[in-house]
C-alpha cells in the first residue's frame, strides 16, 4: 500500500507565483495600505520582507481562508458567529481574530463617502434631539442621576430644552451630546470614561447617567442572567467569593432599576459562595 505524499505549503509556492503574475497581482501603494488597514495583528517585520512595491502578491493558502472572514464582515454579509460556525472555531475570540480589519475597512469607507457620512451626521442629530426633547418635554419616568434631574426640571424646563428647533441647533453645535448602552445613556457624550467600566452596576454614582423604561427591561434580563450565572457556578462548585460579589452588585443594581419602574422581579437572595 502506498502512503499519501504530504504536500506542504512550500511547495505551491511556484504555482502561487504563476497566479499572482496571470492575476497581475503586482503590490502597488494602493495595495500595500490596503494590506496595513485589514491586517492589523500583521508581524512588521516579516511582513515588510515579504510584501514589497513593484513585487508580486505573496499568495498563501491560508490567506484565501482570511480574505474570507474579513471580507464577509467588512461587508456586513454574515455575524462573527456565522463566521466561527463556518470556519469550526472553538470560540468567538479566534473568530474576532480573523475577521479584524474588517471594521476599520468598513469606517474608512464612511469616511470616504462624504454624502453618506453628511447623512449619518444628520440622521444622528435628529435622533439625539428627538431623545432629548422626549426626556424634557415628555411624561416618561427616568432613573440615575441625571434622569431624576431632569424629572424634576420639568415643570420650569430651560429655555435651551423647551422646542426641538432650539434642542436641534444646540446638538449640531455640539453642546448636546450622549453615548447608550444597554443599560444607560451618559449625558457627558464621548467625553465619559463609560467604555471603561467593567460593570454596569458602577454607574450609578455618575452625575451625567439616565435611565429609561426600555434600557430597564435590559436590566431586567441582566438581572435574570446573572442569577443564573451564579446558580450555574455554584452547580460544578467553580463559585468563588469574588466572582459572586461581581454578579451581586449588578443583581442589586437591577433590582433597584426595576423597582423604581415597577417591573415584577423576585429579590435574589444571597446564600453564599465559596472561598477563592
């Protein structure tokens, strides 16, 4: 019986040639800042001797597989779990991996296309001045510091809130901003440190933090999942005192979200963790 001939990448290095050059894949500057933008884990050094102006595109085998993954993020074809699914990673990092440069393809497009990026400007002062003018000039219940602020201003609402003209003229002038989340909107706009929290439940001492009734039907499905993460790792006994007194604050937090909107809840009872 004869055994099968192993062939290894080296040796379709010829045939790999003789594609790039039918292809007329020679790297210009196009090509090679193209290369940087999509290829951000690239190795410098190795990757400056193989990819040069003038030379022929370096083919490998596993660049076809790559070219994929970025390629179907950077156009929105299919999610990050698709992805692992097609390409049978054990986790989504290694599929994170992968497809990066994707995004940053996608925002230099953006910013490429000067109309598109005018309408995403506008389209998202109109939806900021909308919030805003429900939040002031509306009769919805807000929470956090900020929200109950505002709540209280209602009934001698600032010139600068009261008509959606004068709330529009002073987001496009930049003086009225917010970033959301799941949980909350800050108030501070891309100037809060918010990203850097690790916990939601954090936020509660922040002076810019509001919540509303759709964020805190979030903080009702956080509150259900971290009951059952910390239920899950009692079960294989991998529950240690710090683990659960991460789940505990934000369980807190949500039981306090939901009572202030009168949404039903069972208040978590601690029983106790194990020792770290």
């Amino acid at each position: 019986m004869k055994l099968s001939k192993v062939i290894y990448e080296g040796h379709f290095r010829n045939k790999f040639n003789e594609i790039a050059e039918e292809a007329g894949a020679i790297v210009d500057d196009e090509a090679l800042e193209e290369f940087y933008l999509i290829n951000p884990n690239q190795n410098s050094v190795l990757s400056n001797k193989k990819v040069a102006l003038g030379s022929i595109w370096p083919i490998t085998s596993h660049q076809f597989r790559r070219t994929f993954a970025v390629f179907v993020r950077r156009h929105n074809l299919c999610s990050t779990i698709a992805v692992k699914d097609q390409f049978k990673h054990l986790d989504i990092p290694t599929s994170e991996w992968y497809e990066e440069g994707g995004g940053a393809a996608i925002l230099r497009g953006i910013k490429t296309d000067s109309e598109l990026s005018e309408l995403i400007r506008n389209v998202r002062d109109e939806l900021i001045t909308e919030t805003v003018f429900k939040w002031y000039n509306g009769k919805d219940k807000l929470f956090g510091r900020r929200g109950l602020e505002i709540m209280k201003v209602r009934g001698s609402i600032p010139k600068e809130y009261k008509s959606w003209q004068e709330i529009h003229s002073q987001v496009k002038a930049g003086r009225i901003d917010f970033v959301g989340t799941l949980h909350s909107y800050c108030l501070a706009g891309y100037e809060c440190r918010m990203s850097k929290v690790a916990s939601p439940a954090n936020r509660f001492k922040c002076e810019h933090q509001l919540i509303d009734e759709d964020q805190a039907k979030s903080w009702s499905i956080r509150h259900q999942q971290c009951i059952q993460q910390i239920t899950y790792l009692k079960s294989i006994d991998s529950l240690s005192s710090s683990i659960e007194s991460h789940y505990l604050s934000q369980i807190k937090a949500a039981e306090r979200v939901m009572h202030f909107f009168n949404i039903p809840f069972s208040e978590y009872k601690q029983v106790g963790g194990n020792d770290d």
